[in-house]
C-alpha cells in the first residue's frame, strides 16, 4: 500500500513578545496536498470542520471570516498579535497507510524541538495543548519529547482540563505550564459527552452543547 507522507505546511507562528504557545499536531492532508475546500482558511486551524477558531470567536466576538482568503488569514493573525499567542504544532510530519486526519492514524512521526524553541523564546510560560494524553494526541508527544531531553510534567491539576508544569533548563530555569484542553474536533465530542461536568450543565440546560462546553473551557485560558 502506498503511504502519505503528512508534512505540516507551516511554519511555527512565534514573534519575541509571544506570552503563551498553542500546540497541536497536524492540520487535515488537504492542507499539506492544497486541496483546499472554500470554506478552509489557509491557517493554522483553517479546517472548516474544526471548531479552534469559532470557539475563539465565540468568547472575544471577532467576527471572522470562514473562507480561503488573506483577509481571513490577516484577522487571525492580528489576533494572535494582540493577545501574544504563537502556534507551534508539535509534529513536523509523519506518514500515512490512509489519507485522513486521524492523530491515530500517524506512524513514523517527526517531532518538532519545542525545548530549543522554548529556549529561545523567553517569554512564553504558558502551553496551551489542543487535546490531551491519549495516544498521538499532542501532550502524549510532548511528553515523549520532554523524556527525550531528560525532563517531565508535574500535575497541578487533574480536573479538565488537566495543568501541569515543567522546568526549562535555561538561564534562569523558568517554570512553564500546561493546560491540555479538550480538541476542538468532531472526533473529541463522545469524550466530552462522557464528561460528569457536561452531563450536569446538559441535565440543567437541554440545549448546551458540546461546543458550549469547549467555549467556558477556553475561555480562562486565553
């Protein structure tokens, strides 16, 4: 059988004043392929069939555009500019025996060097991961990343979503934390309707949603 190779087709969106840092790990193959649908915004989270950027659009009231255009492409980056979040998604490529989005789906994968990025840009304390610890989700692959170069994450906080925190060898060895929030994909909503918390604010509101949930998540942590 033929295998895809799923490289990640862009670069790291960091600048020097960037605060927090967003982690993921491979945007759909259309992307890296160019097939874009219309609706796609050619972006990191571009995907008309995730959810990232309407969650964030939801909580600061942006009024984004959903199409393959640069002004789309513009109105998230100023965004980011504003609040000092970079994106930094965590695989740089992997290859594929199906051409599809699934985390589950990448063998032989390529990590990018969070540690050296991390190193050299100073004011970033904070990751925020675009999903948890399961496997080939992109705290599972920090963590392996972090045991490659001798160092682990200590629990601050096992509620979702989960915080933990490490040391960074560097000048003044800072503390770095991370929040493992719930993915803003299709894929994530029976986790997130197994959750107790969920079925309590549904039990109490019958038409919150999935995405309602993912919205008071996030909103804390951006």
């Amino acid at each position: 059988m033929p295998v895809f190779l799923h490289t990640h087709p862009y670069p790291p969106f960091l600048f020097p004043e960037a605060t927090k840092l967003i982690v993921g790990t491979l945007p759909p193959p259309r992307f890296t392929t160019r097939a874009l649908k219309k609706e796609d915004v050619d972006f990191c989270y571009g995907s008309c069939d995730g959810q990232f950027w309407p969650i964030l659009d939801r909580i600061f009231d942006l009024g984004l555009r959903y199409e393959t255009t640069r002004e789309a492409i513009d109105q998230r980056k100023h965004f980011l500019f504003k609040r000092r979040i970079g994106i930094c998604d965590i695989v740089e490529g992997a290859e594929r025996e199906k051409t599809d989005a699934s985390d589950l789906g990448m063998q032989n994968v390529q990590l990018r060097d969070l540690v050296r990025i991390l190193q050299a840009y100073p004011n970033i304390d904070t990751l925020l991961f675009t999903g948890g610890n399961s496997k080939n989700g992109p705290e599972y692959f920090f963590r392996k990343h972090l045991k490659d170069n001798g160092l682990h994450l200590e629990v601050v906080s096992n509620e979702v979503p989960r915080i933990h925190r490490f040391i960074l060898p560097s000048g003044n060895n800072r503390i770095i934390k991370t929040i493992s929030l719930t993915a803003p994909s299709g894929a994530a909503n029976r986790a997130v309707g197994s959750l107790a918390s969920y079925k309590k604010m549904k039990d109490e509101n019958p038409e919150f949603n999935t995405v309602d949930f993912r919205v008071l998540q996030y909103a804390p942590f951006f």
